[in-house]
C-alpha cells in the first residue's frame, strides 16, 4: 500500500479561495461616470501594484547587495536600490493615509 502525499483538489473551494477580494464599487457602463469616480474605482488596485512593485525593489536590491562581493560600486548600487524602495514605501504609506484623512474631513467615501 503505497501513501500518496497528493490529495484531490475541489476546484471551486479554490475558485473561490482566488477570488479577488477588491471589487470595484462603480459600474463604469453607467452614464454618470466622472473621472473621479474613475480613480477612486483604480486607487485600490494602484497602491497594491505599488505595494507589489516595492517588494520586487527590495528583493532585487537585497540581492544585489549580498552578490557584490565587497565590490564598493555594486554595494552603492544596491543601497541605493535599497534606499530608493524605502523612500518609495515611505511615498505609499503617506498617500494611503492622505487619502483617508480626506475621507474624514471632506465626508467622502475615495475606497
């Protein structure tokens, strides 16, 4: 009796684990649509781009700088890298938090 370490998969308990989260809260097909309801559909999808694309700049920055080798130009490079996904972080993390202060003072749902 061989032990199988593979199980079945139910498909549609993993359609619905997949399923995205973040659903836009305007119907872009309706007339009234203005370009602010536009944006406020796009910023959730924005800030997990940048969220994503941070990543990515840290990893390859971390990366970089444990391949130099002690080499003063690569390991400049990478910091930078490094100093630049951190900066960019910084920039997110303000922009979000910005955007829900308005939300507060102006009464307005942006999210």
């Amino acid at each position: 009796m061989s032990n199988n370490l593979l199980a079945q998969v139910d498909f549609n308990q993993l359609r619905q684990a997949l399923k995205p989260t973040i659903e836009p809260k305007i119907d872009l097909s309706k007339a009234d649509v203005t370009i602010g309801k536009i944006i406020s559909a796009l910023l959730p999808y924005i800030f997990a781009l940048a969220g994503i694309i941070l990543f990515v700049f840290l990893i390859w920055g971390g990366f970089e700088l444990l391949t130099s080798g002690g080499n003063p130009e690569s390991v400049k490079k990478a910091q930078g890298r490094i100093t630049s996904a951190l900066i960019g972080f910084l920039i997110i993390f303000l922009a979000y938090w910005i955007t829900q202060i308005l939300e507060v003072i102006f009464g307005i749902k942006i999210f």
